[in-house]
C-alpha cells in the first residue's frame, strides 16, 4: 500500500515533466497524456481507500474505481471525450451497487 502512495505521489510531481518529456510537441497528445496521469493518481487514491476500509466505504471506493476504468476505457480505448450511453452504465451500477452495499452493512451492523 506504501508503493501506491509513493507511485501516487511521484506521478502528481513529475507529472508535468513526464509530459513534456514525451510529448513536447504535441499539445493535443500532451493533455491526454496528463488526463491518464491524473486518472491512474486517482485510481491509485481510490485503490488505497479501497484496502484500507470495509462495508459500505469500501463499496464507494470501488465504484470510484469503476469509474476511473470506465474513463480510461472511454478515452483511449473508444476515444469518446463527451458523455455518451456508457456513462449512463456506470451511473446505473453506482445506483444498483451503492444501496446494497448500504443495506448490506446496516443489515449486518445494527
């Protein structure tokens, strides 16, 4: 978990110079080099709440995750940069998801 949080920590700093780094040139491909950097530090926050709680907060995190992936996906897999009917997807599994992980931890936690 201290890995993360170091790799987390090294990808917010060096961000910038990774981008010029490798794209000097290239503005466009230069700020979707940074939009990943900024969603895999994200990510790595939300994978570190994700171990380090339990019951409904850990659920949060993972939808937070879900999305992290689904933005990745849309972007450079798909090359959608507006919302589009996949993100109604993943508003639709936060919606499901979310209230049984709620309900599950009340039920088991009086």
């Amino acid at each position: 978990m201290r890995y993360l949080a170091f790799i987390a920590v090294f990808l917010f700093c060096t961000g910038y110079l990774i981008c010029d780094v490798i794209f000097h040139n290239n503005l466009a491909a230069w700020w979707d080099l940074r939009m990943l950097i900024y969603t895999i530090i994200i990510a790595l926050c939300f994978t570190i709440g994700y171990l380090i709680t339990e019951g409904f907060t850990q659920a949060v995190f993972l939808v937070g995750l879900v999305f992290c992936g689904g933005d990745i996906l849309d972007r450079y897999i798909f090359d959608i940069n507006r919302f589009d009917w996949n993100d109604i997807l993943l508003f639709l599994f936060a919606l499901i998801y979310l209230p049984r992980a709620y309900a599950r931890e009340t039920k088991t936690n009086p």
